[in-house]
C-alpha cells in the first residue's frame, strides 16, 4: 500500500509485490545523485519532474517488494535492468509503479 497527496493505491498478488504511488510536483533533483548512473542521466536529460518521479515510484516499488524499503540503497541497482517486473503508469497528476513476478491487480482509491 502507499499514498500520496489525495490517493492510496494498494496492490494484491498471490506472491510478493511492491507499489508506490507520487505526485509530480518539483523534485530535489539532489535526491537523482543517490540514483545510478543511467537513471540520473536520464532524469536529467529532460522533463526533469516527470523522469524523476517516475524514477523514484519505480525505485520504492522494488525496495518494497524486495522487503527492505528505502534502507535497501537507492543506488544499490538499476531500475532499466531488473529480472522483475514494474509496471508504471500516470494516473492525473500521480505516477504509480508496480513490481512484482506474477500478474497483480492494483486498485486507486480516494
């Protein structure tokens, strides 16, 4: 489960699962120095907001479905080369990122 702003999202699966949900609004780009190499370039290439949530949103998704949270190390993988899955999304104004190994069902609420 995670929330943000004015939504909750909650993700069920029959085997382990992570999810994150942020609104965009203007990031700490200090924050993408913590990122590998790969995820800060390309949050800094362009639509810095938008990258870097959807960065993060994947990021917190895996620590989470890992178990560990952020104590897991923002720059101890790279999100552009996980054997898991993520799935993200936009959602309004929120990013939504989803990990898992099986299929999953995630729900929105208000």
């Amino acid at each position: 489960i995670s929330h943000s702003g004015d939504y909750k999202v909650l993700a069920i699966a029959e085997t382990p699962v992570g999810v994150d949900i942020e609104k965009v609004r203007k990031a700490d780009l200090r924050v993408a120095n913590r990122f590998a190499q790969t995820e800060k370039d390309y949050v800094l290439e362009k639509d810095n907001n938008y990258r870097f949530f959807e960065i993060w949103t994947k990021k917190e998704a895996y620590l989470k479905y890992k178990g560990t949270g952020l104590r897991g190390g923002l720059d101890s993988f790279d999100v552009f080369s996980l054997p898991e899955g993520i799935t993200t999304f936009r959602f309004k104004e929120y990013f939504i990122s989803v990990c898992g190994i099986k299929e999953f069902k995630t729900e929105v609420i208000k």
